[in-house]
C-alpha cells in the first residue's frame, strides 16, 4: 500500500473545486491509457461539494462520460429515491446533468428492493456485482478503481467502517451490511477496507474544524480498528484532501508549505 500524500487548500470552496479538477485530469488520463475509467464515489458534504464543483466545470466535458463506470464505497439502506440515499444527492448534484451510461452506474441496493430489509443480502449482491466487473488484471474480487473517493468522518470513520464495529474488523468480504450505525441511519451497506485497498489511488476528502481531530488520529499511525481512515490506502496513491481548518492539528512537516 503507498503512503499517505497530504494537500492543504485554503478552505472548502477551493478545495471541492480543485479536487474535481483533479478527478477530471485522473479520469481523462485513465480513459486514453485504457479506454475506460472507474471511479468510487462518497457522499456526505465534502463528496457533495465536489460532485457540484465538477458539474460547474466546464472541464467537465473532457470527460466521455460514456466509458466511465461509477461506484459508492457505501451507501445509507433506504428505499429508492429518498433524499438521505448517496446516490439520490449524487444525481441531484451532478448525474442528472451529464451523459452518464445507465448501465454503468452501479448504485448499492436499495431497502424497498429485491432484498427487502435485508442489508446482508443487499451487500453480498453488491460484492458479485463488484466480481463480474473485475477483470484478470485486478487484484482479487473487485475491479482495480482508478480513484476511490472517501469523506472522513469526525470519528475517523470511512465509508460506514466505524471504529471497533464489525465492518472494519473484515479481511475477506469486500462489501458488509452495517447494523447499529452510531450515526444514523443504522442500517447501511458499506464496502471494506479489502475492498477500498483494491483501488488503484484512494482519496480521503475533509473540510471543517469538526474533521481536525480525526484526520490528526487518522495520520498519527493509529490502527485502523480504532481509526477506520488510517486504513484506507491505496495501491499507487493515498491522498489526504483537505482545507486549512481540517488541517490544523498536523504537524506542518506532513505537508509542503506550497500546498496552502
């Protein structure tokens, strides 16, 4: 796994609008290599900034949005359409307004769906649709995601890996269902540590003095039982996005000067 890389930007509004011009170079750079592009996205405020930056770009149409298959690292177990899901707020800041391939964007079940209430169900379909797409060139039972996309949460969490919760204790299964969720909802599908560290570059988004602590814990070399984001890594590049404020309790050696 590589090491943690950390960028600092002025504040959040800079920051979602130089990560999607990030992403748009990341994206545009894999599909002249390969042909195609895989990307993961998160939800929350930051990850929701960031889909609304890049729909405000014009540099957006450098993507072809037809070679590009996108993912969630998880998602919040609710019926299709409400407004808490990921993927509704994905569509409404961004999805709705570009060209995307139906078939290629792979939300995560939904609670009113072929699985009802059940999330473990959910999740384990969620994993063989990760398996049909990986290839013999990746590494295991998901594809090789040319940038996985996490928000950190103010308790370390990624995805819905929490700290000491079962979901970040997995060493074989690359997609969980997550019961008794400290933040709600409780019930969630989430993907793994396994999983995210199959990701080709993995970015840890956080803006906001609320998310200082946890990125300071996060880079400090806890473990990733007790810090979820500390596992997160990727296999050629794990980047730690952030703004000034989530910043404050690093040690400047862990940033260049130039990246303020």
């Amino acid at each position: 796994m590589s090491a943690p890389q950390v960028v600092v930007h002025r504040d959040k509004e800079l920051m979602a609008q130089a990560v999607a011009a990030r992403l748009i170079t990341r994206v545009v750079d894999a599909q002249a290599a390969r042909g195609t592009a895989s990307v993961v996205l998160t939800g929350g405020r930051n990850g929701n900034a960031l889909l609304a930056a890049l729909a405000g770009s014009p540099a957006r149409d450098a993507i072809d949005w037809a070679r590009l298959d996108l993912w969630w690292g998880d998602e919040r177990f609710l019926p299709a359409g409400d407004p808490d899901r990921n993927d509704t707020q994905a569509r409404e800041a961004l999805l709705d307004a570009v060209p995307v391939d139906p078939a290629r964007v792979h939300t995560m079940p939904v609670s009113d769906g072929a699985y009802g209430n059940d999330a473990d169900a959910a999740a384990e379909a969620y994993a063989e649709e990760l398996a049909r797409a990986a290839g013999p060139e990746d590494h295991g039972r998901v594809p090789s995601f040319d940038v996985l996309m996490l928000g950190v949460g103010p308790d370390t969490h990624v995805a819905s890996l929490f700290p000491g919760h079962p979901g970040v204790r997995e060493t074989e299964r690359t997609v969980v269902g997550v019961h008794g969720s400290p933040k709600p909802p409780p019930t969630r599908v989430s993907l793994t540590l396994p999983a995210i560290r199959a990701a080709r570059e993995v970015w840890l988004l956080a803006a906001g003095e609320d998310k200082a602590g946890a990125v300071a814990v996060a880079l400090s070399g806890s473990g990733e039982i007790q810090a979820p984001a500390a596992g997160a890594r990727g296999r050629s590049r794990t980047l730690w996005l952030l703004d000034r404020t989530a910043a404050a309790k690093l040690p400047p050696q862990l940033y260049p000067p130039a990246s303020l």
